[in-house]
C-alpha cells in the first residue's frame, strides 16, 4: 500500500467503484462482500494511489460530504489532458464545481464533485512559475 491511501464514504460502493473507473480510469484491485451480498469496501487503484469507497454508515459516524454539507478538502489528480480528462468526468456525471481555466501558478486546472459530494482537482501543468511570481501573482489575485 502507498503511504497515504484514501478511503473515501460513498452512496453506494458498487456504483462509486464504476464511477471512478468511467470517469477517472480507476482500477478495481479488491472487494469485501458480506454474507447476503453487500458490498462492505470496494479497493481501487487510481495511478499509483489506492482508494478504496465503503457506504455509508451513520451509526459509526460514515457520512457523505453530501450528506454533512459539503468537503473542506480537494484531492488533487494531475493528467496528460486536463480537457480530455475534465469531458471524461463530466460525462460521467460530474458537477462543475470550478471550471478548467490556465492558473496562475502554471497548471490547468479545474474542479468538480463527484456523486457522493467529493471534490476532485484535475491539473495538467503547463509552464514552469517562480515562486517569486506565484507570490506576486496571488497577491494580485487576491488584493
């Protein structure tokens, strides 16, 4: 297992893990099924870093950002082809929660949730930036 894995609360772990491989070309390396034939976590490979989805599960405190009101928190996925990508999730079903646009700090980027609330960042780098500018950048951006 890589150092940090993701074990993200899903609405469903059978339609999340089909969700994840259409629309961001995870792999599905492993499944706990419970007697009666509930899926408990279903273990995906996205790249090189293992998530794996379970449903939720109130009682033990198991929420969707959905459900809780949102996320604080973006994973972050960086691709070739970050319009090929984006169009890829989006026609899985993906809300735009930020569009593609050119960062100032030298990706592409864009952000959207999946259908269980989480928030994914799609970055394709596409200039090197110093961070003497990022800095000069941000405080324009941000002033």
């Amino acid at each position: 297992m890589t150092q940090i894995a993701m074990h993200l609360v899903v609405n469903d772990p059978d339609q999340a893990a089909s969700w994840y491989a259409e629309a961001l070309g995870a792999r599905e390396t492993s499944r706990l099924t419970l007697p009666g034939g509930q899926t408990l976590t279903v273990e995906l490979l996205l790249g090189d870093t293992v998530l794996a989805v379970a449903g939720e599960m109130p009682e033990r405190g198991m929420r969707t950002p959905a459900n809780l009101g949102g996320t604080p928190a973006a994973f972050r996925v960086r691709v070739a082809d970050v319009d090929a990508a984006w169009t890829q999730a989006l026609q899985a079903g993906a809300t735009v929660f930020e569009p593609v646009h050119d960062a100032f700090w030298g990706d592409r980027t864009g952000q959207f949730l999946d259908p269980s609330g989480h928030r994914w960042a799609l970055d394709q780098h596409l200039r090197d930036v110093s961070p003497e500018e990022v800095a000069e950048r941000a405080a324009e951006l941000f002033a």
